[in-house]
C-alpha cells in the first residue's frame, strides 16, 4: 500500500454503520438508469422506481456487480455471507450490513476480502440526512443537482440459491453533507460515472481501489429540507422528495 493510501486510512473514523443511510430514494425510470450506467437491466418486469427504499425491511435494490458488469442485476439491501442459511431479519439485528464502513473492509471480518473481490455500485436517485437542532431533526435529501444518477460505492455476495445480497460502503463525509447531518460523521461513499468501469475492474490493485473512493465531490450534490413525517411517522409518499421549509442552518 502506498504512503498517501495509508494516510487516508489512518484519518478513517472508526464508526458502527447502523442508525444512519438506512433509507434511499430511486425515482428514475429503467431507460434513465440503462442510459447512465451504460447496463441493462437483467430482468426490467421487477424493477419499480420508489420515493423511499427503507433497508430495515428486506428489500431489494438494483446494483451492478463486478461479476456481470453490463447487466443490471437486483440484490437484497443488507449483506449476508454466501453461505448463511438462516432469516436475512436475524442476521440484521446480529450486525446490520446496510452500511459497511471502509475501516472495517480493512479489518479481519467476514467479508474482508469483499473490497478486492465483491464491488458493486448501487445507481440511486438520492439519500437522507438528518440534523439535530434545538431538541428537533430535520430531515434532508440529497441528491445531484442535475437530478443524474449518484453510483453507491458498494460489495456484494452471491448466495447459495443464486440471490444477491449487498452493503453499501461508507466513509468520512464531505464538507458539504456536513452542513445537512450531524447525528453521524460518514456517509455513502460514491463513484464518479467516468470511473464506474475501474471499479468493476478485478485487476486493480488496492491501492487504485481507495484512490477511487476518496475521490471527494464526484458530482455537485443539492439538500433539500424534506417534510418531517419521513422519519416522525416512518411513511412515504409521491411528493415527500419536493423541498419544505426548514429554519435556516
């Protein structure tokens, strides 16, 4: 590993991934994410965009795997080894692999080999954060301002029964996220479009895999201020995405 890998590693907070990017959004229509990842989808019937794709139900999310990089495959939100036999609910509430922070794919877990061996990318329209003020959350989601596809760093298993499960991977946030999240410190780690092919790439080295995910600001990203019943009432619906009035940050 080279010296500039190794100090990226070491500024790394080590973080449990759980409470936070929990929930995604993925309004675009099959031609727009065919269009932009340059892949088709697999099997385009099961695919229905959806305003809020929440991972603390078994659900399933489109990726694209290093294994079949021009198709559009759809994989389970929230990892499982490829061997386990039991309930994807039991293994979540044992360690939730919604989220995978970096540090930890540099650790002797599980799925440790997964950075070199298992990447995918997750296209999404956008995520949610929140911030902490005056005892109250306010609810935000961010997006490209271009409203074009954001590509979620991310790893993947193939279980025994031939479905897909997958994580996305975490990391420091940005500076601007900042400004919209202070309940955690990371956030989903992206690929920019002119680099989805390295990433899919398995003759890449190490050390050219975190140059891609530390790359920061791959796309200039918007917050809106989104209504508060995403997170009070836990509900969804077609116009919660549109921006609401929150007291100024």
């Amino acid at each position: 590993m080279n010296k500039e890998s190794s100090i990226f590693l070491s500024t790394l907070p080590i973080k449990k991934a759980i409470s936070m990017y929990y929930k995604l959004s993925n309004t675009a229509k099959i031609e727009q994410l065919e269009h932009e990842a340059g892949a088709l989808f697999k099997y385009p019937i099961l695919y229905e965009p959806q305003v809020v794709v929440s991972g603390l139900s078994e659900v399933s999310i489109p990726i694209i795997t290093m294994e079949q990089r021009t198709t559009i495959s759809l994989a389970i939100w929230g990892m499982l080894p490829g061997d386990f036999q039991e309930d994807w609910e039991l293994f979540q509430k044992l360690t939730n692999t919604l989220n995978v922070h970096i540090n930890t794919l540099q650790s002797n877990l599980w799925f440790k080999d997964s950075l070199l061996e298992k990447r995918c990318l997750i296209p999404v329209t956008g995520y949610f954060t929140s911030l902490l003020r005056d005892g109250e959350i306010y609810p935000y989601f961010i997006k490209t301002e271009d409203d074009s596809i954001l590509f979620l760093a991310g790893i993947y298993t193939v279980l025994e029964d031939g479905f897909k499960t997958c994580a996305i991977i975490t990391g420091p946030s940005n500076d601007y996220v900042k400004k919209y999240q202070n309940l955690v410190d990371f956030m989903p780690l992206t690929i920019d479009k002119t680099e989805k092919d390295s990433w899919l790439d398995p003759e890449i080295s190490k050390e050219q895999v975190l140059d891609l995910l530390k790359t920061d600001d791959v796309k200039k990203l918007s917050a809106n201020p989104i209504a508060k019943g995403l997170f009070d009432q836990d509900i969804s619906y077609d116009s919660m995405l549109m921006p609401n009035e929150h007291p100024d940050i």
